[in-house]
C-alpha cells in the first residue's frame, strides 16, 4: 500500500484540555508519523481561507471564531494509507455519532468544537499541507 501524507488539526478545544499528547501517541501506535508539525494561532484570514469550501454554510462564521479562539497544533502524518487511517482515528464529524475510542468520541464537545480536523481525500491532502508547511519544514519518515 503507498504511503501518503494527510494534514492533522488538534483545534483549540483539544489543545485547551491539555491531550495534545495522548492525541498524538494515538496516530503514532497506529503506524502514523509526525512528518511536520508547528504550535499556531490562526489569523481570522487563515482559518476563513482553510475553511473556504465550508464559506456558505450557517455554520461558517461560528466555526472560524472557534478556530481562532486558541492555538491549534498542526501536523503532516505520514504513513500507510494515512488520509483514511487518520479519519477513522478520528471518528465521525459530530461526537455523538464517532465511534467509541475514536479521537472524537473521547475527546469532543460537540460538532463544532470537535478536537481534531484531517483531510478528506489525496487533493484535499496535498492542498492543505501546502497551506501551512513549505516543503524543507516537512521531514520524510519512510525514504
Ligand atoms: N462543523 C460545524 N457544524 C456542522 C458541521 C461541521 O461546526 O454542522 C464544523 C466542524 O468543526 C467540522 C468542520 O466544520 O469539523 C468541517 O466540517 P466537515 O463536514 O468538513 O467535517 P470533518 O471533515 O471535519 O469531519
């Protein structure tokens, strides 16, 4: 199976309990390795931008001042088949729906403050890492 990268949030509500941690040991027991990672707060025009697809939504103004409300910790992972290993890690969207022991599931408060963000498919992939990471800030974990 190819190895791929896929770009990994932990938002400010996850940063704000303290489980930086235990979300990344978390990608690391399952295979996945921190190629990139950086400590930031988003500027109201990077969140508007990252989220620009999500622009029509009614949920579009309160997700970016939630994106904006702290820092974020943001990573490439890299490993076996990371786009999909990475969001069922995660679990579903909204908390109440994630499966148990999902990233999701344990850690969320709610659809919107919902702990972590992964890209959804290759394209996605390759757009949002280049959104936050030049490529000498990303360090390859399988040469
Ligand atoms: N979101 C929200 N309300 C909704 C749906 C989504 O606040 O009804 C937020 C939530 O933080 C979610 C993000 O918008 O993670 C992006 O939504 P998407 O459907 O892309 O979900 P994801 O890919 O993050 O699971």
């Amino acid at each position: 199976m190819a190895i791929e990268r896929t770009l990994s949030i932990i938002k400010p509500d996850a940063v704000a309990k303290n489980v930086i941690g235990e979300i990344i040991s978390r990608f690391e027991k399952a295979g996945l390795c921190i190629a990139a990672l950086k400590m930031m707060k988003l500027t109201r025009q990077q969140a508007e931008a990252f989220y620009g697809v999500h622009r029509d939504k009614p949920f579009f103004d309160d997700l970016v001042e939630y994106m904006i409300s702290g820092p974020v910790v943001v990573q490439v992972l890299e490993g076996e088949n990371a786009i999909a290993k990475n969001r069922e890690l995660m679990g579903a969207t909204n908390p109440k729906e994630a499966a148990p022991g999902t990233i999701r599931a344990d850690f969320a408060d709610s659809i919107d403050a919902n702990a972590v963000h992964g890209s959804d498919s290759p394209e996605t992939a390759a757009q949002e890492i280049a959104f936050f990471f030049k490529d000498d800030e990303i360090f390859p974990r399988f040469d």
